[in-house]
C-alpha cells in the first residue's frame, strides 16, 4: 500500500534527451570553435557555447540523481540509470577538458589530424543522441534492431578515431621537430580518441539495457 503512495517512473528518458542534445550542441560548438581557430573571437564565442552545453548537461545529470532517490518504480534498474547517465556525462566533461586544454597549452593551428578527430568525435555524439531516443521504446523490437544498430556504428566510429590517432602519433614523432608542440598536439590527439571512447561506454551501456529489456 504504501508503495503505491511513492512516485512511479519518473521523465528519466526525458532527462536522458536533454542530457543527448547538450553533448549534441557542445561537440557541434567545438567543431565550429577549431575550424575557425585562427578567428580568435569567433573561437572564443564557440569555447564559451561548448562550457554552456556542459553546464546544462550537469544540472540535468544532477536531476537524473536526484530523481533516483525520490522515484520508487524506475522504466530501468536503478544501476543501469546512474551509469548510463554518467557515461554521457563524461563525454561533455572531455569536450571541455578540450576546449580548456587548447587555451591553456596555447596552441596556435590547427592540424589535419585534430580535425579528423574531431569530427569523428562529433559523429560519435550525435549517434549517442540518436541511440538515446530509442530508449523508451527499446521493448519494441524495431527499436531495439535500430539501438544495436546505432551501437555498432558508434564502435567503428571509435575504431576509426583509434586509426587516425595511430597515425596522427606516428606522423607527429616523424615529423614535428618542436618538442613542445608535439606534447600539445599529443595532450589534445589523446583528449579527442577518449571522447570517442567514452561514447562507446555509451553504446556498451546501451547494448546492455537492450539485450536485458527486449
């Protein structure tokens, strides 16, 4: 009886959405902010949108803990809830650890391989918002063929981002004869192949949940 009386489900997929959108909007803002590096206001404006996304996404990693200690009857095992959540907050804690890390180590271009990494880092994000929103109805089994499907395309995304930081390493020891440019862009090169990593955390997570709800 008693039971009955506590707040059942909670809007955590919900939660889980907003949480997609801010990493969304802060891998999107530090593309823009490194294909526009040498526009230093434009740079700065775009650091300044990816620490926003990130602050948001915080409050809403907040509201998901919150939710969990005052929500009786979770749509996930409570375990499978703070994970995920916190997965996803890793990866928009990476972007910003990024973005701060470029400033701080005063870096002055931009290479090829910084920007491949990025934008495979950003591919990576939007799969993970994409898989997001397949959760509440991941019982379906259209939605749960399309969730596995979304995982294995974020695993080869993170294998291709392990590629291009293997030969970003290997052309940076050949060929950069400035030994403190080469531990910024050795520093960052590591930075963006994490970020794919912790969105394949995501994918993993979200693999599980499929496999123990359909």
């Amino acid at each position: 009886m008693f039971g009955k009386l506590l707040p059942r489900e909670g809007n955590f997929f919900e939660l889980f959405n907003q949480h997609a959108d801010h990493i969304v909007e802060g891998a999107r803002a530090f593309m823009a902010m490194i294909e526009n590096y040498t526009d230093l206001p434009e740079r700065e404006r775009q650091a300044a949108a990816v620490d926003v996304a990130e602050r948001q996404a915080d409050k809403v990693t907040a509201e998901v803990n919150r939710l969990l200690h005052k929500t009786f009857i979770t749509p996930l095992d409570r375990e499978q809830i703070h994970g995920l959540i916190n997965a996803m907050d890793d990866i928009l804690d990476l972007l910003q650890d990024a973005t701060e890390t470029m400033t701080l180590y005063d870096v002055r271009r931009m290479t090829e391989e910084t920007l491949r990494l990025g934008e495979l880092s950003a591919r990576c994000c939007e799969r993970v918002q994409h898989v997001v929103t397949l959760l509440p109805r991941i019982s379906e089994p259209s939605a749960a063929e399309a969730a596995i499907k979304t995982c294995e395309e974020i695993d080869h995304l993170e294998s291709d981002a392990d590629r291009v930081m293997r030969a970003a390493m290997s052309k940076l020891f050949r060929e950069e004869p400035d030994t403190r440019e080469l531990i910024k862009l050795k520093a960052i090169y590591e930075m963006l192949e994490s970020i794919t990593d912790r969105c394949e955390d995501v994918a993993n997570l979200i693999e599980g949940i499929v496999l123990e709800n359909s």
